[in-house]
C-alpha cells in the first residue's frame, strides 16, 4: 500500500459508512451523517520516542509545535513526515506555536478547593496558544486542509475564540476569513482579535445556533471552506491536547479527563484520540471522559443524563435515538428556550458534533454533569491563584471536577486531567468578580 491510500473520509452512521476521497470538501455524507478522517495504516508505538526527541526541535517549527510534532498521527496529507521541504510545502503552522506551550500542571490551589491531592490533579492550560485558546490545534488541520484543496475563504460561526483563530491563522497565510457572530451577544472585546486580523464580520439576528447555520448556507451556496468543528479536520489537530497530556504522563492514562461542553467537538476529539490509541495498542486504559456543561446550556446533559422524556440518550452501538435530539429540539423552540450562559464559549443549544461526542462517551464510559455560572467564576478564579490565566467556560472544568468529587463519583486517589479552554478574553468578569465581596475568591480594592 502506497501513502496516499492512507487516509480518506467516512461517514459515521454504522449503518451507512459512505467514504470519501480525502480531498473532499463534503462536511457530511449524502444522507447528511457526519464524517471521520480515517488512517488504514497503524503507527508504531515507536513513534513515542520520535515524538520525544522533537521536543527538541532543532530548527524545525513542525517539531516545536504541539500539533504539528505527532504529525504521523494526523497524516491526512500523506506526506514523508521527516522531509521538511514537504512538511513546509502542506503543513500550516503558526511558526510552530499552535500547542507549544500546552501541557499539563500541577496547580496545588486548585486541588485544595477541588477537595483532591496536588499529585492526582493535573490541569493543561490550552489558552497559552497565540490565538488564546484550544482553537489553534484544530485551526492548524482545518487550514491545512482548506490549502490542500485550495481554498481562498474560510468562514465561521463563532462567539469569539473561533473567530480569533481563523483570523490569525487566514492572516497568516493571506487567504480571506469571514466571521458570522449573533448580533449584540457577544462581548465586543471577545472580537477583537478577530477585527485584528482583517476578518470581516457578519452579524446575524438569533443565536450562535443560528449564526453557525447561515454560515453553512454561505458556504454551500459561494464557495468557502467551513473551519467550525463540524469539519473532521478540526477534529484531527485538536487530538493533539490529549497527545500532549498522554506524553507529559508517559503514555499512562489517567482515569479521567474533563472538558467544558460546548459544541462537543474537544469531546469528539478527545474520544477519537483515545479510541486510535487503544485500537494501536499505545494506551492500554481507557480515561473516562466528563462533559461539563452549564446550567444554561445543557443539551447534552438533558439527554444524556435522562432528563427529557426520562430516555438516557446514548450512542447505542452506533444507532442513536437521534428522534430523541429532534423532539428536545422541537421542544427549545417551542418553549422559546434558548442558551443562557455568562461563559459564551460554551452558549450552544445545538451541539454540532452531540452524535460524536456521544460515540466518545460510550466509548470512555463517561460523564455529564452541569454547574452554574457563579461556580465557574470561582473555578476561574481559583486557577488565576496559581498564576495562569483562563475564562469563565474553562472554569466548569475545575468545578466539574470539584462536583464529581464531592458526588464520590471521582475518587480522592483517582487521577485526573482537566482541560483550561482559553484565556480570559472578557476583561471586566474578573474585575467585576473581584469586587463583589461576597465571591468566594473576591479581593475587592480598598482605599
Ligand atoms: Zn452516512
């Protein structure tokens, strides 16, 4: 078998299983399942090493970046992974600073307040990439993409770090970038970046929900190429923080790994991380993943966790009750409900990738659970005590976990790993936190 036979699109209905080439531009098969970037060869395990050793770049920035460095792992290009003229000529990159700096810390406050040993407790800060947040792993295989297939536009839904990462990254290699954003519900600051950058913003009446979806029609009907996680491609970059946190553990898996719940596409990620992992023989535990979702937007906890209809909505071996996700749909709109959540990152209703993320959770034995805005300020908050920065959606991680400890759904020996999405880019929530004396946390200025 040749390299380029490697990879190619699959639909994910087990049912259905369409294929397609790896230049397609199809976000979902033709009866409207999502896809799958899939690998036919199986890496060898002695890729750990080579991994290892390009922490030492030595003058290459597809060995300093944290994508970009377990290349073979994402090898839709199907390039010779050693040759750097190739790597040069189809890998997009940041000068090597998408994931560069994420890794996992010890962070002894945060452990204190979760109520866990500093030991067991580990949290991977993904705000340090250029754009602020996780976004970057994912944009850099989104945009590589887009060149592969020689796209001059991307575009996006976004309620901030999505927009700020698609700018950055379309700056960069000077193709066009158009933002749609629900008109009036976004922090101004929150776009900044992506005004920054050049993108051109598009405002739209409605919710993310509805942003995201006339972006879609957008791109179907002029052109563009969609970097929003319904892209598979977005999915294969952002593998990469559960690359990294595997590799600072030695490739010892912890018990859990937790992420805030938006759009589900860290989830999905996640869980397509550790499903090729295991199937190569690279991990041998499977982490259970949590899905912390706000009160206010919590879509996948409704359903997974039985609270609509009293049905635990579940991936099933691949034959979900999607009739289900229609009726609590129907339901939102019906009732006039919509997503309401200070952490706007994580303001979905309609979660792109929910049949995904549900495989992820099948597949980890996982967890849902919700908190509420005031709890993620304090997780906020106290991350901010160990000297890193993170917004209010990476809050719920710390709180999550807080939660499942004090349920004794994690144990106090368990080990964990949590997920810090993005840094603060919503400058007056901690001023505005820290001068209400009654927060947890709260250092108000004195006179
Ligand atoms: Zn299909």
């Amino acid at each position: 078998m040749t390299m380029q036979d490697d990879a190619y699109l699959k639909c994910i209905d087990v049912q259905c299983g369409l294929e397609y080439p790896i230049k397609s531009t199809n976000l979902q098969c033709e009866k409207g399942h999502m896809l799958d970037v899939k690998y036919k060869n199986k890496p060898s395990d002695s890729l750990k090493e080579v991994f290892y050793k390009r922490r030492n770049p030595q003058g290459s920035i597809f060995n300093e970046s944290g994508v970009w460095r377990f290349r073979e792992l994402l090898n839709f290009c199907q390039i010779d992974t050693e040759n750097i003229e190739e790597c040069s000529k189809y890998l997009v990159s940041l000068d090597g600073a998408e994931g560069r700096q994420s890794k996992p810390y010890r962070m002894s406050k945060a452990a204190k307040f979760i109520g866990t040993s500093n030991e067991n407790l580990w949290l991977q800060p993904e705000g340090y990439n250029p754009s602020g947040s996780f976004k970057d792993n994912g944009m850099a295989t989104a945009v590589t993409h887009a060149k592969m297939i020689g796209a001059e536009r991307i575009v996006c839904a976004s309620t901030g770090n999505t927009s700020a990462s698609a700018g950055m990254f379309a700056a960069n290699e000077g193709i066009d970038c158009d933002v749609y954003i629900p008109a009036g519900q976004i922090a101004p600051g929150k776009l900044s970046q992506a005004y920054q950058f050049g993108a051109q913003i598009i405002e739209v009446d409605g919710n993310f929900d509805d942003a995201l979806k006339q972006s879609l029609e957008d791109v179907k009907n002029n052109n563009g190429y969609t970097v929003n996680s319904i892209n598979p491609f977005r999915i294969e970059g952002q593998k990469t923080i559960p690359f990294r946190a595997l590799e600072y553990l030695n490739w010892e898996a912890p018990d859990w790994i937790v992420y805030p719940g938006g759009a589900l596409g860290n989830t999905t990620s996640c869980g397509k991380a550790l499903m090729e992992l295991y199937e190569w023989g690279w991990i041998k535990k499977i982490p259970r993943i949590v899905v912390v979702n706000s009160e206010g937007a919590s879509t996948l906890s409704d359903l997974y966790n039985g609270k609509f209809e009293g049905e635990e909505l579940r991936w099933n071996k691949g034959k979900p009750n999607t009739e289900l996700i229609s009726r609590y749909y129907d339901h939102l709109d019906k009732e006039g409900l919509r997503p309401k959540t200070k952490a706007t990152a994580i303001q979905i209703g309609r979660p792109t990738n929910i049949l995904k993320g549900l495989r992820a959770l099948e597949f980890t034995n996982g967890i849902v659970t919700t908190v509420s805005d005031s709890e993620m300020l304090d997780g906020m908050s106290v991350v901010g005590l160990n000297g890193f920065d993170c917004e209010m959606a990476s809050g719920a991680t710390v709180v999550g976990i807080k939660k499942l400890i004090s349920e004794g759904i994690i144990k106090k020996d368990d080990v964990v790993v949590g997920i810090l999405t993005g840094r603060q880019k919503d400058a007056m929530l901690p001023v505005e936190y820290h001068n209400n004396s009654e927060n947890t946390f709260a250092k108000p200025p004195k006179n």
